[in-house]
C-alpha cells in the first residue's frame, strides 16, 4: 500500500526555515534530533510517511469494522462516536519532527463527532470554532446525562450543533427579532474563560457560561522536558487572526498574522535597543512588500500588529493567571 505514492514535501521543510525559528532551536533540540532520523533525506521521508499514511488507514479500516457492527447491532444511530486524537505532528515542517511546540502542524488535530441530537442541517457540515481537549470529558458527560464537576476547564461541544430549543447556542437576532445565524455574544468575557462570582453555585454558572458565545481564543502551554535545549517550555495565546508566542525560558516572544501567514514564517517581531520585544517595522514592511502593498498599506500594517501585540500581551497574562490559579473553578 502507498508503494508507488510519492508523498509531497512540506514547503517548510527547508534549512531557511529551521533557521527562521527562535535561536535556541539548535541541533540539541530534540525535535530537530528528529526530523534527522526520519526527514533528513527524501528516502526516509518517503519511507517514514508512507508508513505513517499505512497506519492511518488501518485505523480507518478499524473505525469502519466498529461502525458496521453498531449497525448490525441496531445502535449506530443511538450512539454518540467521537473521533480525535492526542497532538498534532511535525512531518518534516520547520525542520522538525514530533509535536511539543505551538506551531499549528503541532496543537490542531482532527475532530469528527457523530451525534443522534445533532440537528439535521450540522450534519457532514465543517465547524471551525476552537475546540479544546478539556471539551471532551464534559461533552460525554453531559450526553449521558451527567453533570460536569465543578473542577472541569471544558465545555459542552454539543451547543455547537444541537438546535437553540435542543439546548444548542442561542442563534443572533436581528432588530426584529428573527434568526440571522452565527452566536449571540451572550454573558461571556472577551474569549470566553470565566470564573464564577462568590454568590454563584458552580452549576449555574457553568450553565450561564455554556449558553453564552463560544469562545474565539485559548491559552496554550506545554512544559519544558528534561531541560530547555533538549524541549523548551512554550506558551500561547491562540487567535483566528493573529498567534502570540511566548518561550518562557528564554523571555522570547513571537507574533504570527495567521490569517495572513497559516504557515507561521514571519514572526513581526524583533528585540529593540533596549533588549525589549516590538513590533518590527522592517519585517513587517518587507512582509507587506512581498504582498505588493502600497506604503501606506505597509504603515497601516504596522499599526495594527502593534495593536494586536499590545492587546494580546494583557490578554496571555490575564489568561494565564485565571487558568493557573487553581483556588477557584473556571470554564475556558
């Protein structure tokens, strides 16, 4: 299987983009360790993906034979199926291989949920909204008729398909009041974590939270492994629009236009005179250059990431305060 496949290369499987990684990506870290031992050629490149497409696919054939048996069993369109995995992989991407970072071939992963209340006009539709693994513990809860703990991060991913009166997210109105689609901005802070009031039960408060708009960003982290050249620590803040890095052993940050750069090449930000992280106007001009931009595109450009990294540095710290600080539950 896959024998005479010729499995293409990532465009960013290149020595310039190894190199456009932060400086302590080195021939020490583990993931550059290895993208040698599987990347390195295109004889072990092909041979590693072609094997990792033949894995794949028997984990397909697997999902096919448990399907067919619910049917023969008369339960398949009783039985909620939920498929996922753990992390995403490097596969040859930057010069990497493996996961560990925030880069998207590393934290998206594939999610398919096949639901019996899930309103006819969702289904085989796509969904983009964030959804976390903190969501899949409190989805299968709540479909069997539990109530999460108060302890749990995550939401109800069903609100994202049911229908308003099946206790799905309440639809947008307009002045007249009939639907016009997409989520109503409801009770939820910016983003969507929260945390309740002193006077809120946890179970009220999650039910408000739930009902509310779903979120539009998270907070990432990954710890460091063994020590910070082998596998940094890294943290996040993760956004349609733009993606903010922070590698907390080093003090380094980064800045993606992700809309505008999925492949996260141009980081816009460079360390000024005074040893502090800002937008740089070169790259950003040099970015906007090779869109052929106007100057005053290019200014204007300027502008706005400076916005978008000032507004996401305070919301990456308060994030990451709400979610370390354990002492009070809270719903991201």
């Amino acid at each position: 299987m896959y024998s005479n496949a010729h499995i293409p290369n990532p465009a960013t499987n290149t020595l310039e983009s190894f190199k456009r990684l932060p400086y302590f990506f080195t021939d020490r870290n583990e993931g550059r360790t290895r993208w040698r031992w599987r990347y390195d050629t295109e004889e072990k490149r092909q041979h590693m993906m072609k094997n990792y497409y033949r894995m794949a696919t028997e984990v397909d054939t697997a999902c096919g034979v448990i399907l067919k048996e619910l049917e023969r069993q008369g339960e398949l369109d009783n039985t909620m199926i939920i498929f996922t995995t753990d992390n995403g992989n490097f596969h040859a991407e930057h010069g990497l291989a493996d996961k560990w970072y925030p880069h998207q071939e590393s934290i998206r992963v594939p999610l398919i949920i096949k639901d019996p209340r899930m309103d006819p006009s969702k289904i085989g539709t796509l969904n983009d909204d964030f959804t976390l693994n903190v969501d899949l513990a409190p989805t299968i809860l709540r479909a069997a008729g539990v109530e999460p703990p108060a302890g749990m991060m995550g939401r109800d991913m069903s609100v994202l398909y049911r229908t308003e009166e099946d206790g799905g997210l309440p639809r947008a109105r307009d002045a007249e009041g009939a639907s016009s689609g997409g989520t109503s901005a409801g009770a939820a802070p910016p983003g969507g974590a929260a945390v309740p009031r002193p006077s809120e039960s946890i179970a009220s408060f999650r039910r408000l939270h739930e009902t509310s708009r779903w979120r539009t960003e998270f907070f990432y982290e990954h710890p460091v492994i063994i020590f910070m050249h082998y596998i940094p620590s890294s943290e996040a803040l993760v956004r349609k629009d733009y993606k903010y890095f922070y590698w907390p052993d080093f003090g380094v940050e980064q800045l993606f236009h992700v809309s505008e750069d999925p492949m996260e090449e141009g980081d816009l930000l460079g360390m000024n005179s005074s040893g502090f992280y800002e937008v740089s106007a070169a790259k950003a001009k040099a970015k906007a250059t090779n869109a052929k931009a106007t100057n005053a595109t290019a200014a204007a450009d300027v502008g706005r990431h400076v916005r978008a990294l000032e507004e996401m540095r305070t919301r990456f710290r308060e994030l990451k305060g709400i979610i370390q600080d354990t002492r009070d539950p809270v719903i991201v």
